[in-house]
C-alpha cells in the first residue's frame, strides 16, 4: 500500500546536501512536504541532542593515537545502544518537532 504523499513531511537541516537547488527540485518533482528547518536549532537536530551527547559522554577524558581508533571507539559505542534508546530518541524527537509545528501554526495565526 503507498502512503499518501500529502501525509508525509520530511525533515531536512542545513545541510548544503540537503539545501541544494537540485535536492530541493526533485523532492518538489516527486511530491513531498518539507518542514522548514531554521538555520540553527538543535532541539530539532536529532544528532545534536541526543547522539553526540551520548558518544561524547563516553569519550570523555579519552586520548587517541589516531584517526583509525577514534572511528573504532565511536563506532563501538554506537553499537552498544540498544533499539529502545533510540525509539525513545525518535519520541522525543517527534515530539519536539509536534512542538515546533504547533507554535509556527500558532505564528501564522497570529501574523493574518
């Protein structure tokens, strides 16, 4: 069964692969909804508020020879993260992004 394109919003930041001219045309072409994304706002950046916090936390304090250990750390502590953590990751973040929704609705109105 497909989903109803009108229905799906997707969530890109900043990025310049995300903000390209060539991106931003074909998702218009294939019909998708995009949230605006300010410019910086980390309580909607997945990344910033919820996984760097973990993989630093871990970190912390730690000395590496090189690049090759540093990459073998993280990547160790990425997968030590159990599928419910990042379910609850993923709440949180819909969440905030309901929130974020909610008060721009809440702009518009009271901007017209």
């Amino acid at each position: 069964m497909l989903a109803n394109l009108e229905n799906i919003y997707l969530h890109q930041d900043n990025a310049p692969a995300h903000t390209a001219s060539a991106t931003s045309l074909e998702l218009d072409v294939l019909g998708f909804n995009r949230n605006a994304h300010p410019p910086y706002l980390p309580d909607l950046a997945l990344m910033d508020f919820s996984v760097f916090p973990a993989i630093k936390s871990e970190l912390r304090g730690i000395r590496f020879e090189d690049l090759v250990e540093l990459r073998s750390r993280v990547m160790g502590i990425i997968a030590t993260l159990k599928s419910d953590w990042y379910r609850n990751v993923f709440a949180k973040w819909v969440t905030r992004h309901e929130k974020y929704v909610r008060c721009e609705d809440t702009l518009k109105r009271s901007r017209s």
